[in-house]
C-alpha cells in the first residue's frame, strides 16, 4: 500500500472517531441548571473593557461549519492550544483568554459551541447549555484540533485542551475520546467514574476543582481521582477552598489569589506538555 495513503488513513482514524454520550455526572450538571440555587449562584460582572486582539476563522475545511476565535503569538508557537466555554458562550471573557495564552506562545482557538449565540442571562444560558448535543460538540472541537495541527499556517505537533465548567467536562470527554489530542486541562468541569471508560485516557490530565462546588461534588471527584489513580493514568488534581466558577473573573464567585494559582499551575502544566514526550511514564514526578 501506498505509504501516503497509509499516513492518511491513520490520521483520518485519529480524528473520526465516534463519539459517546453524556455520562450520568454530565446529564446531573446539566439538570442542576435548571434550579434557582445554580441561577442566582452565577451571575455575571461586566464584561472586562479590553478588547479582544485575535480574529474568527471558519473550521470549514476541518470537518463543520463552525466559527472559532483564533489568537496567535508573535513568535512561531510552541504548540496548540483549544478552549472550551463555559456555558456563557464564546464570549470576550472567553476571547481574551485566548490572547492570554496566545501571549505565552500557544497559537489558540477558542471554540464555539453555540453557533454565533453568547449571553450574560443565566437561564439562557442554562437552555443552551442543555440544549447542546455532546456529539455534536465533540466533532467542533476536533475540528479545532485539525485545524491547528492540519492547516499549512501552524501544523503544531502537540495540541492541549483547557475547558471551564461545562467546557471543562468536555475537555474530559475530549481525552478520552479524540486520540489527536495530546493533554488536557478541566476546571470545575463533570467528572467521568466509569473505569472502563477511563480506561480509554492515554494523555495527561490536570483538573482543577473546587472544595465549596455543589454541583460538581467533591466526593465524586475523590472517586474520580481515585479511578484514575488505580488505572495508572498520568493524572493531577489540584483543589481549591473556593466557589464554582472560582477561576472566571467575569463571575461573582471569582477569587483573584485562588485565580492566580491554578493559571500558574496551568502554565507549568503546559510548559511541561510541549517539553516532554507525552507517552512517558511518570509525566508528572517533575511537576508540581
């Protein structure tokens, strides 16, 4: 056989896989949505006044008709980097995080799962968030991934991803079930607890987490640790006395110090990803 044709069929492989749907964790958060306790928990501050340096590019060529935020460095990057909103959307929070991290040398696309719809109403918000089909999201997200590590302008070798509450448990289900990705980070995001599913993890994992979350429960992400642990995956979690949604400056349960530490561990995290070979045992015994 051909061996460009050999090439291109494992890639095509490593991008197309199927997807699975939500997990019990995923379908809890998304319910708990629904309550007054989770509206009134996340309200939104004004947006910040900066404005947003990147630009929108169309994933057209990677397999969906989507829009994506694209922030590039200044020098060649270091590697990829995917962000996955929150429920709000991809909204200038969302955008501007992108240009922080396209500032460390990570060329980033933050993604959009809602089609061009972002909103500061919480129960819209919710609705969308429902609404959204984990499929379906997963295929946009891998188009994100093709794009940086396919297109004729960056070709990155390494791609991490970075999702935020509901983005933050599609970063999880982004590790399990694209093998193109080569790490991921989930802030306060559902957890996953089936092992036969975590089975499937072969890159490293950070988590962040909040001590206060009431409805990305503490206890099931010790079982979730504790999953991950027996199964020997390259695995992190780092834990913070703080609210849900602690690290989004945006929201009124941010707290600024807590904020600060997990960017720093996120920085080292990926710092180490694009320095270090992925597929060696012990990814972490030098961090942290």
């Amino acid at each position: 056989m051909n061996k460009l044709l050999i090439i291109t069929i494992v890639l095509f492989l490593s991008f197309n896989g199927s997807y699975s749907e939500e997990n019990a964790h995923q379908k809890a958060f998304k319910e708990g949505t629904k309550t007054e306790k989770f509206i009134t928990a996340h309200p939104l501050k004004a947006n910040e006044e900066r404005k947003p340096m990147g630009s929108l590019v169309n994933l057209g060529d990677y397999g969906v008709d989507d829009f994506a935020y694209l922030a590039v460095p200044e020098r060649a990057p270091i590697g990829g980097v995917i962000l996955i909103h929150e429920w709000w959307g991809l909204n200038q929070h969302m955008k501007l995080t992108a240009d922080h991290y396209a500032a460390q040398g990570y060329v980033t696309v933050a993604i959009d799962l809602y089609n061009g719809t972002s909103t500061e109403d919480p129960t819209q918000a919710g609705a969308l968030m429902r609404e959204l089909n984990q499929k379906s999201a997963l295929k946009t997200i891998t188009a994100g991934i093709r794009f940086l590590k396919e297109s004729p302008r960056f070709k990155v070798p390494k791609v991490a991803s970075i999702g935020w509450c509901m983005g933050g448990g599609l970063s999880l289900q982004t590790a399990l079930q694209v093998e193109a990705l080569d790490a991921a980070v989930m802030y306060y995001g559902p957890v996953e607890t089936d092992k036969e599913k975590l089975e499937k993890l072969k890159i490293p994992i950070l988590g962040i987490f909040a001590t206060q979350d009431d409805w990305v429960k503490p206890e099931s992400v010790d079982v979730f640790e504790k999953a991950l642990v027996e199964l020997k995956k390259e695995c992190r979690f780092v834990r913070f006395d703080a609210a849900h949604a602690f690290a989004n400056p945006s929201n009124s349960k941010f707290n600024p110090e807590f904020a600060d530490q997990a960017s720093k561990k996120v920085s080292e995290f990926l710092d180490h990803v694009f320095s270090t070979p992925t597929q060696k045992a012990g990814f972490f015994e030098k961090l942290f």
